[in-house]
C-alpha cells in the first residue's frame, strides 16, 4: 500500500492511497477501491497502509552519518568574510552543515543545527535574541567576545558557551585578527514544533559592553565548583547562568579521570576513555534544556565500544586524531572535523592521536545532542554492544 501528498487530479485531494496485493493487507476489489477513494476525499489514511512508516521496529533517521572537514569550512568561512557583510539582514556569518539526506535544508540532524560562524578584525555581530537554545565552541584561536545581557563574555580555544533562549546577545572581535567558532542550536526542532520567535535588538552595543575582562560576571558569580552564590535564591530562568566553561577546567577534570583510572579506581566510561558533561551549577542539570553537551578523551590505541543511542549528535574532533566509525561509515578524523552521528546508528571511535596533533596526547572530542528532549519525553534508549545494557 502507498500514500503520497501529490494532489490527485481528481479529487483535489493531497492524499492518494493505492490497493496492493501484499502480507498484512486487504484483498484488492472494486469495493476497497472505492473505500480508499472516499478516503482520500475526507482526507483520511488508514494506519494499516503507513504502519511501517510510523511505527517501525526500530528508529529510522533521516538523516545519514556525515563528516565535514574543518579545513575546507575555515576556507570557506574566511572567503565569506571578505564578501558578505555581517550587519542587520545577513545578522550573522554563519554557515550551517546540511545533511546530506535532509533536502537541502540547513539542518545538521532533524533536530540539532551546527554551523560555522565567522567575525573579521574589528565586526561586530549585532544584537537579537531569539527562542532557540545555543552555544558558542571555540576549537581555535580568541579575540571574540560575547556580549550576553551586557556581560561581556571572552571566547577562547576549548571554551564552551551556552546561551538559553530569549538573551539578548551580540559579539564583537576586539582583535586585528579573525576567528571562528561552531554554533549549536535547536533550530530544527523549533522549526518542526513551531514554536520559535525571534527580535531585533540594538545595531551597536554601549562602551561599557566592548570592554575585554578576563572574567565576565557570570564566571565570578557562578564559576566556583561546588558553590553556590546566596544572593541567587531560586533561579527560574531556563539554562544555565553560567556563560562560560573554561578549557583549563575541563582539560584537567578529563585528565584527572585517567589518572584515577592508572591508579586502578575506576572513574572513566571504559578503559582509556574519560567523559565529562557540562551542567548547570544551580540545578545539576543540562546546561540547556534541549542540549546536551560533553566532552570526550579517548587516549592513544583505545577504541571505544560501538553504542546506539536515541536522538541525534554532532561531534567536532577538538584535538588529536583517530578513525570514526557511524553505522556503515568510517572515516579518519583530525582537529576540526565536524561529523553527525544519526538516531540509532552504532558509533565507536579509535584513537590515533599522539604528542605530534595533540596537546593531551590523546583524542579529544566535543559532542553536542537532543537528549535532554528525549530524556524529558522518556523516549531515550541506549545499548552498548556486548553489554546488556
């Protein structure tokens, strides 16, 4: 049985159902004929023609496993800093990975947007805000700060900025150099729910924004582990309010993992791979309501345990090297590289890194996925293989 949305000549309808002799499926007559007639002019589909589609046994993506090159993104970036202007219309130079089997659409996974964005010596990004969620990965280079609800936020290599929706934020580059960043949004799934909103706020930002303080006063408030400023009381506002997780903190918590680990006391996902996840200092919670992001350190010759996962994820190889392998895909990665791991598709990671294309020595990857959505809607399922689990 098939159905598609092309609108029948006949009946105007967008729903068109055809009779099959198949398994499972009613004798073809001229009386079911006429029955999937009247259907498709009351604009109704019977499950028992879609039921594969809707509910199969397991999840189906549509998006596929991708990987994109860092090298060939920076290039591009920086030729589209000399030609296209980054004020109001344009709003900001970010260029978005497209899946390749999402048609066209600037959609990293069905729910997730990942994209390059880029500010020449002097720009300024102008302000908005808007209701998706985001953050801000710095894999190389500083200069850049993000200006969220007038804190100024410095933006340097291995820094991780999350931003909830509706902030007012803008960034400029206070350096003669440029830089680049990736962007993480739920665009996609705001777009599917139809449920996001967007304004325009100032075209230029106060003197007292532009200043470059090596903390901003989310960190001097918030960046303390394990405590909590009083004067908070009850936060109510969605995301975490810290705006910036620093690379020294999160390279040392990764490295004190393997060191627990050398010392025979556990402390890591698996042998030779420590994880950490970037929460919220005033819940525990994801740093954003619909993001989940982490950061990975496979060291040199550990290969990670193929898993699957509901949701969606988007890896970039912070540091080192290794080769990746996403269902039927593999490819050998290196600093930069972007690459999409689908709903339920197997991934394990090799490393290859060493002391020559790795500060750590090990391969270090940032993550970024939809799980907090699937946690909440308890639609999240993971099974590593060679486990029961």
């Amino acid at each position: 049985m098939t159905q598609t949305s092309t609108p029948d000549i006949v009946t105007g309808s967008p729903v068109r159902l055809e009779a099959v002799s198949a398994p499972g499926q009613p004798e073809v007559t001229p009386a079911l004929e006429e029955l999937y007639r009247g259907f498709e002019k009351e604009l109704l589909v019977p499950l028992w023609t879609e039921i594969g589609d809707l509910m199969p046994a397991h999840p189906r993506s549509r998006a596929v496993p991708h990987v994109w090159r860092w090298e060939q993104l920076r290039r591009l970036a920086d030729r589209a800093g000399h030609l296209v202007p980054v004020g109001r219309g344009g709003e900001r130079r970010a260029i978005a990975l497209a899946n390749p089997s999402l048609g066209g659409r600037p959609f990293a996974t069905p729910t997730l947007w990942a994209a390059i964005q880029y500010l020449m010596p002097g720009e300024d990004a102008p302000e908005h805000r808007h209701t998706q969620h985001a953050f801000r990965f710095v894999v190389e280079g500083e200069g850049v700060w993000t200006v969220v609800g007038g804190d100024p936020v410095a933006m340097r290599r291995g820094d991780f900025l999350p931003q909830a929706g509706w902030n007012w934020h803008a960034h400029h580059n206070a350096t003669a150099e440029p830089m680049a960043w990736i962007d993480g949004l739920d665009i996609p799934l705001q777009y599917v729910t139809e449920a996001q909103f967007f304004e325009f706020g100032r075209d230029e930002i106060s003197d007292a924004e532009r200043i470059t303080p090596e903390r901003s006063r989310a960190e001097r408030l918030w960046g303390h582990p394990g405590l909590r400023p009083v004067s908070a009381g009850r936060t109510t506002a969605p995301g975490s309010p810290l705006l910036a997780y620093r690379w020294e903190h999160t390279d040392r918590a990764l490295a004190d993992q393997l060191a627990v680990e050398a010392e025979g006391f556990g402390g890591t996902v698996e042998p030779g791979h420590a994880a950490v996840r970037f929460t919220d200092p005033a819940t525990g919670a994801d740093v954003l309501p619909t993001i989940r992001a982490e950061m990975h350190r496979v060291v040199r010759g550990a290969e990670t345990a193929p898993v699957r996962e509901t949701g969606s994820s988007v890896y970039q190889v912070f540091d080192g090297s290794g080769t990746v392998t996403v269902g039927e895909k593999s490819w050998s990665v290196t600093r930069g590289d972007l690459f999409v791991v689908p709903s339920w598709q197997p991934f394990s990671v090799r490393s290859e890194a060493g002391a020559s294309d790795s500060d750590s020595g090990a391969l270090d990857l940032f993550r970024f996925s939809d799980t907090p959505v699937f946690e909440a809607l308890r639609l999240d399922r993971t099974h590593v293989e060679g486990t029961t689990r």
